[in-house]
C-alpha cells in the first residue's frame, strides 16, 4: 500500500519500499510495484516524483 501524506500543504501519495512521493496516487502504486520486485528504482517512474 502507498502510504498517502502531505508536502507544503499538497496531498502526495508516498511509495513506502522507496520513499519517493508522487503527486498522483497511479504513479506512486507503480513505484511501489516496480520497487518491491526489482529493489531498485526506475527512472521512468521516478521522474514524476515530487522534489
Ligand atoms: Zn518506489
């Protein structure tokens, strides 16, 4: 499960095996997938990521 939380005021939804936290809950479940069978991170994904 994404874990969802806030950043300066904005709702993000956060990918827990990664810490990455994305604007758009559809990005973070794919992180989060991609994360717990690759164990490690993909820059397609990651690019979307909130700084
Ligand atoms: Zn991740």
């Amino acid at each position: 499960m994404v874990k969802q939380d806030s950043k300066n005021g904005n709702s993000v939804f956060v990918c827990e095996a990664c810490g990455f936290a994305y604007r758009e809950q559809a990005w973070a479940e794919k992180c989060q997938a991609w994360c717990a069978k690759h164990k490690s991170c993909n820059v397609l994904i990651t690019r979307h990521a909130v700084q």
